[in-house]
C-alpha cells in the first residue's frame, strides 16, 4: 500500500472549460441587435443594419479572443480553432467578393470568377437605323423626363388592369453596368454603359433595341461599396446629346452618329476628385447652355458651359458637390438653377451662376433625391438615413437678396434614391423604401404600406408607375387615404436603382445587367 506521503502518479485535474464569458458575450449581443432594431433613436434602417453588423462582427472579435486566451480549452483545440478561422477568411476572401451594397447598405456577395461576359451589343439593320429618324409619340428626353420632375401630367391612359392585357415585351438586351436611365427622342434611346475599361454612350433603336451606334471612353468607375459604371442620366436637345460620365467626362455628341463634337472633364477643370460614389449629377440644358454640379471653390459648386463649343460660360457657389443633379426653377419671377449640395439646397440665379439662397441640410449624409418646386414659391426636399422632407419658402426681399424660411419638416418621409411626386396636395414617395403620402401642407402622415425597398417611379396623370429595388414593376393607384396596387410583376432581376424612361406607350426600365423595353396596354 502506497505511503500517504508518498508522491502520487496521477496528473493534476484539468480546470473546466471556462464557459461564462462566451454566453455573456452571445447575450449582451442577441440584446444589442435587439436594441438596434428597435430604438427610436435610429432614425432609418441603413443605421439599424450597420448596428446589427458592428455588433455581430464584435462579437465574433470577442469570442475569437476567448476561445483563444479566456476559455481554458485544450491547445489543440485553441490550435484548430485558429486553423479554421483563418482557413475560413482565407477561403471567404478568395472565392467571394463584395460588390456593391443594397439601398439598406447590406453587402452584395458574389463568387469572384462569376464576372458577366460583356456580351456584344447587337447591330441594328440599315432599315431600322433609316426609322431612327421618325417620331414615335412623346419623348423623355433627360433625367426624370420633360420637366425633370418624374411626372407626365398629360401622359399615356394607363389601363388599370392588365391581367387581360398585360405589358408586351419588345426586346431585352444585356448591358454594361451602370447606375445611368435612358434619354429618348424618336426612336433613339440613350444611355450610358461600363464595359471592360471603357465608359460607353450607346444609342439603341427604342423599338428593336439594336445598336445604332456607340461611343467609348477610356474611363472606368468602380468601387467595392458604389459599383462600377457611370451614374447620370444623357440629356438631349436638339441633334445633340450630353453625357456626364462617373469620373466627370462631359461630352457633347452628335445625336445622329454618336460622333464627338466636344469634350471637358468637369472634375479636372474645378480641381475636384472623385466622389465616393462617382459623379452623379446628370447635366441640365438650357437657354444654349449645359450645366453641370463639379461642386469646390473657389465658386465651382456649379458650372456651365456653352452650348455649342464648350466653353466655360459661368460658374457659382462654395459648396462640395453630392450627388443630386441640377434644376430649372421659376422661384418669385426668377429664373434659377437649384441644386442639393453637400452642406445645403442651393438656389443659383440661371443668367450668371450667383448664388441667391440657400438652406443648410445635415452634411453628415449624402444628398440625392431632387428638390421639387411646389408653387413659384416654394421648394420641397428630401434625404435619407434619418433626416426627412422639409417644405421652404422663397421670398425676394429685393433685387438681390432672397430668404428661404422653412415651413415644416418631417422625418416621415426620407427619400434617399426616389424623387418624390405631389398630387392634389399630397407628397408620395419611398420612405427608407415604403411608399409614403404626406400631406403637402404640414407634412403630416396619411399613410405609409407597401414596401418596394430603394426604387423610382413616374407619376402618369393619376398612376404610379413604379420600379422596385428588386426589378419587379409596379402600378399603383395612390390616394391621399390609401395606397391600391393595381398590378405587380417582374421586369428586371437584381437590383435595380436606375429611373425608368416612358415614351408614349413605351416603357424603358434598366440596371445594371439589362435593358428590357414594355409596350404599356392603354385606355381605349
């Protein structure tokens, strides 16, 4: 029998696994994703979804650290532990890669060698290039259409149902990836496109959609949050077209073959880099001039250039640029040119470029969708993660000097993509991505249902013709009591930012892999 003083053989009992960090760790997140999604003092889902993100990737952090120092597990088990965390980012990080974000920034993953062909765009006849020519009804000649307000007053008579008689398909194409709608006129359509290492103009015959011709710069935008290809929108006067693209080329084309007549960078010429995300500002024609939002000192905010050469005409204002695009204005019998800075909405007298007034906006976000003029007084506004819509009025308190006074504003209504549309005294638009109607007077809440995520739509007469985020198309009749979705269904897959274009009965809806043309049914 072994001596009690005796040394014993036996190993020392192991300390048991120190579990209690780990689930503290998992519940203090589970209620801090809880809290994130529910707190008032969140003001829009974009900063609800990067809480949830900062907490789950701090988390992660935080059980990594425990397994490996804190949680008393065996070190070969620390040592596999290891092995596969990094095994696993290493793997994460090799085969997948993000490219791009949601409108609700949650990240858009894809397999890295599954990068679209670019697919050569098909030719049109000699017949169908002679039709370009012709007339095929009303034109939506730039950015958001006629009067760059997303709205057609005296536009087609859509038919309500279209179960009988729903949209035929007249052609669907692959395109580069853009951001950018199309510009009609005729039968020619317009757009821009990124394909390879070259910045496209392309022109597509709108009832076959055949190329009728092309034009390519060496230029490139892309980002891992933004995407890559040009934002804007062309805008056609005349036989000529104007294009901004995303690294701030601005050309003028000839219209009938795409040929360039002139070319600047707005950019190089105000001194300015490139945003985040690209330039966005789609140019605005008027009174012989193209104007465009550079944005920078010293007075490069806003700056226009000649019609015919251009040549630089004049130029205004202080303030980084965003990413909204400038606009015609008739505010107290003048002419102006508005436009939604980086620190404040602008109003720039049209004949010289001088600012006349303005009104500060929270800086911390970027500012895209357009002011709307209500009344020759009164401007409406918008942004999103949190801020609201706010209603001003502008007086001219005498030659020179204006003042913009707030009316009311309210946080519920944020349109951060979507340029908003009134009607009979009602605001509707996509608040962090659910239709809402505010009242135009108080910007109080009639209603707010039907979720449609970060799209645009065009207000035809009474009918909203509406693209959704996720591609599908949508028409609804909106009241100031209700919201009645006459009609849903998928026109586009994947996600879909870029503004839909309406030509008489023919829609024209767009993102970043196709183009896809609808023959809209019609009252009869």
């Amino acid at each position: 029998m072994q001596s009690p003083d005796a040394p014993s053989n036996n190993p020392p009992a192991r300390r048991p696994i120190r579990g209690w960090p780990a689930w503290l760790i998992v519940a203090v997140t589970l209620l801090a994703i809880i809290h994130t999604r529910v707190a008032p003092s969140l003001p829009s889902q974009q900063h609800r979804n990067i809480g949830t993100t900062g907490s789950i990737i701090v988390a992660a952090v935080l059980l990594f650290l425990w397994a490996m120092l804190f949680s008393r597990l065996h070190w070969r088990i620390r040592g596999v532990v290891f092995g596969a965390v990094v095994v696993a980012l290493g793997l994460f990080a090799g085969l997948f890669q993000i490219y791009g974000v949601t409108g609700d920034l949650v990240p858009l993953v894809k397999f890295r060698w599954s990068r679209p062909a670019v697919q050569p765009v098909a030719e049109a006849d000699p017949a169908a290039a002679s039709r370009a020519a012709t007339r095929l009804g009303a034109d939506w000649p730039q950015f958001l259409g006629p009067n760059r307000n997303s709205t057609l007053p005296d536009g087609p008579k859509l038919a309500r149902d279209w179960s009988a008689r729903p949209p035929r398909e007249l052609w669907r194409q692959p395109v580069g990836a853009a951001w950018s709608g199309f510009a009609i006129t005729g039968n020619r359509a317009i757009t821009m496109e990124q394909r390879g290492e070259e910045e496209l103009t392309v022109c597509y015959d709108l009832l076959t959609g055949k190329k009728l011709w092309i034009h390519a710069d060496k230029a490139r935008f892309a980002t891992t949050i933004a995407g890559e290809g040009p934002r804007t929108t062309p805008a056609i006067i005349g036989d000529r077209a104007f294009t901004v693209g995303g690294t701030g080329i601005l050309n003028c084309l000839d219209l009938a073959a795409g040929k360039a007549v002139w070319s600047r960078n707005i950019l190089a010429d105000s001194g300015r880099p490139v945003n985040i995300w690209g330039t966005a500002g789609s140019p605005l024609v008027r009174d012989g001039l193209v104007i465009v939002n550079p944005g920078g000192k010293p007075d490069r905010a806003l700056a226009a250039y000649r019609l015919h050469n251009g040549q630089p005409a004049w130029s205004g204002g202080h303030d980084k640029s965003s990413y909204s695009s400038p606009c015609a204005a008739t505010l107290c019998g003048v002419p102006q040119v508005l436009i939604f800075g980086h620190d404040a909405l602008y109003g720039h007298d049209a004949a010289t470029g001088r600012v006349l007034w303005q009104h500060p906006w929270n800086p911390t976000h970027v500012h895209v969708a357009q002011p709307i003029t209500v009344a020759d007084d009164r401007v409406l506004m918008s942004s999103g993660y949190g801020e609201g819509s706010a209603l001003l009025q502008i007086r001219r308190d005498n030659e020179d000097s204006f003042t913009a006074t707030q009316l009311w504003k309210t946080r519920r209504l944020k349109s951060k993509f979507n340029n908003m549309v009134t009607r009979t005294g009602c605001v509707y638009g996509l608040d962090d991505g659910t239709l809402a109607c505010v009242d135009l007077a108080n910007g109080g809440l009639k209603w707010r249902e039907g979720r449609y995520g970060h799209g645009q739509f065009i207000l035809v007469r009474d009918l909203l013709l509406l693209t959704a985020e996720d591609g599908s198309l949508a028409l609804i009749d909106p009241q100031p009591n209700s919201r009645r979705e006459l009609t849903k269904f998928e026109a586009l897959t994947g996600k879909t930012w870029n503004p839909p274009a309406l030509a008489g009965d023919l829609l024209l809806v767009r993102n970043a892999q196709e183009a896809v043309c609808y023959r809209l049914p019609l009252v009869k």
